[in-house]
C-alpha cells in the first residue's frame, strides 16, 4: 500500500477492524518511510452484473435503485428502515448469488415485490401498481382480489 503523504510502498498494520456489517475490513496503517498514520478499507471485489432492460438496454445493477423504489412504496407506512435494508439485502444475496453476469428487470422486480408482500401489503399493492403499470381500476382490482382469495387461503 503505497503512502499517501511520502509515496512510500512500505507500512505496517497497526489495527485491524470490521466496517460496514463485516463487509468491509478497516487497517490504520502506519507508514515505514515517514511515520504517519493512514487508514485503508478492504472490501470483496464482486463481478459487475447487467441488468437486462424490457427495451433489452443494459445497465449496472444498482442496489440503491432497489433501495430507493422499496422506500417509495413504504412512504408513509410504518415499516422500520431496518426491514426495508434487509429486504434489499436479501435481493443482493440472490442476484448475487445467482452466479449470472445479467439479470432481467423483470425478475428482480419480482424479487422486490415478493419481498414487499411479506413485509407490508399497502407497500406491495403501491409497488406492484408501478411495476405492473395498471391501466385502469380493474387490473387493480383484480391484483386486490388475487391478495384477498390468497390471504383466505392461508387462514
């Protein structure tokens, strides 16, 4: 690691820590060459993942895009922060998991609104409306009903 204040390629790790949920490894440095401290972050390097577009246009998948949409349909609902970070965690895990180089909007939408499903009806219903671009009240009824004959089912 090279010394930001002298250029020196030799430092010695004075401590090591976990940052960021284990993710990420925090060393405070201390350079053999002129003696200041410095700190440095270790983090997993992940291959990029595509995501195909319905247009067929690609683009960086982008867990804040998730993050971002999940809390637009959470707006005024009181779902914790710390669920919603799970839920976008647990979408990550399974993009990342997949072991694909590209996924399709579609599937992680998906994703998203099972997740949402579980964790706040309101939320799923408002997700679901965008995602599913309902024309009309109808479509939006007949999501409604599919819910409330699924949540029966259940009982």
């Amino acid at each position: 690691m090279r010394c930001m204040f002298c250029n020196c390629t030799e430092s010695k790790v004075i401590d090591s820590r976990s940052a960021d949920d284990d993710r990420t490894i925090r060393r405070r440095r201390e350079c053999i060459g002129c003696g200041r401290r410095f700190t440095t972050y270790e983090t997993i390097e992940v291959a990029p993942i595509l995501v195909v577009k319905s247009d067929g246009n690609r683009q960086s998948f982008d867990v804040g895009k998730i993050k971002r949409g999940i809390i637009k349909a959470c707006e005024k609902r009181p779902v914790p922060i710390e669920k919603i970070d799970a839920l976008v965690d647990e979408i990550a895990k399974k993009v990342y998991n997949s072991m694909e180089q590209e996924i399709t909007s579609k599937a992680i939408g998906e994703m998203v609104m099972e997740g949402l499903k579980k964790l706040d009806e309101v939320a799923y219903v408002r997700y679901a409306s965008v995602y599913r671009s309902f024309k009309d009240i109808s479509s939006f009824m007949s999501e409604l009903q599919k819910m409330m004959e699924k949540k029966e089912e259940d009982k």
